[in-house]
C-alpha cells in the first residue's frame, strides 16, 4: 500500500490555522486530523500544560522538550501508523513551529542542535510532504487573537518582537519541511480559502 500524504497547517497566532482545519474535516472526513502539540491523551495534557500559565516560568529547554515528547507521541500513535495505511494526514503545527517558537521566538539558535538530534529519533521518517504556511502579520495575527472570546495563551500573550521571531523562524526554515507553500494570511477569510485550496490541489 502507497504511503498516505502528510500535510502540515504552520503560522503565527492568529494566522487562521484552527478555522482552515476545521473547514478541511468537513471538505475532506476521510483524513487524519491531530494537533501539535496534542493528539493523544498524553499529548492534550501537555498541551494543557504548556499553554497555561502553571508553565510561564519554565526553562526554554525543558519547553522544547516538553513539545518533542508530544510529538514523539503523536508520531508513534497516530501519524505513522495513519500513512503506513495510506491515508492522508493533516496536522495542526508540527516540527517547524519548534524551531519558529523555541528555537527563534525565545532567541535560542543553540538550541537548534538539541531540537535537530531528538526530532531524527522521534519523527521515524514521518516528515511533511507539504507545510502550508499562513503568513500573517505579528500585528494583525495578534490583534485576531485579543478579539476572540476564549482566554489567550501564554504565547499569545508574547512581545510583538517575539512574534516577529516566529514569523521569521517560519519563513527561514519552512523549505526543509516537504513542497512549501507560503500564503498571505492577512487577507479575507475566503480568500485565504481558496488559495488554501489550490495548495491542496497541487499536493493532492
């Protein structure tokens, strides 16, 4: 059986990542959804963990670390076995926004080593065919974010320049992670969508 495709959703906070995804499970019900960091039982716990502010203090190591456990998780339970079958899978982040977030938004460039050496044991090959990234704006990503109804998180509570870190992490490194695909986020909603949508059908 052919190796399903592996599609990765990638951008600042704010970029519309979440509301594509969710568009996409009603276009497409056939794929694999997950979320990074989440997926599995474990890995919405360290999701909990690593969004609230119990974790505002930790040590960016321990941060990065905390991300690769749940990746390791979700890889192992849910992305690898998904393509092995042959179906497609769409993931909410993944190993980019590491380097965008840990990596570039914290202003830690020897950390990339760190990142690089436990990402080739726990990834098994599962790595992106294509990442779509939703590029936005720090300030208009982060304005989106204030006018939502739910309680932002600790990232999103961030400096404007930390964003801007993230934002250039993402643009730097989106190339090694399968065909890139770059799209102006800060545009309407449904133009956003369509040009999502001729990504799709090029990967497809």
């Amino acid at each position: 059986m052919a190796r399903g495709k592996f599609i990765v959703f990638e951008g600042g906070d704010g970029s519309g990542k979440t509301t594509f995804v969710e568009r996409l499970k009603k276009e497409f019900p056939d794929f694999v959804y997950t979320q990074d960091p989440g997926g599995t039982p474990l890995g919405k716990q360290i999701r909990d963990l690593l969004m609230s502010e119990k974790t505002s203090g930790i040590d960016v190591r321990a941060e990065l670390l905390l991300f690769l456990a749940s990746r390791a998780q979700m890889v192992s339970e849910v992305i690898r076995p998904a393509l092995e079958s042959g179906k497609t899978v769409v993931s909410n982040r993944f190993a980019l926004s590491s380097i965008a977030y840990q990596i570039y938004g914290r202003g830690r460039p020897e950390l990339m080593a760190l990142y690089q050496s436990v990402s080739d044991v726990i990834l098994e090959g599962a790595k992106p065919d294509a990442t779509i990234l939703l590029d936005v704006t720090p300030e208009i990503g982060i304005a989106r974010v204030h006018s939502r109804p739910e309680e932002p998180s600790r990232f999103d509570l961030e400096a404007l320049a930390f964003h801007e870190r993230v934002r250039d992490g993402y643009k730097k490194h989106i190339a090694e992670f399968g065909t890139p695909f770059i799209i102006d986020a800060d545009r309407p909603l449904e133009e956003v969508w369509q040009s999502i949508q001729k990504a799709l059908q090029s990967i497809l």
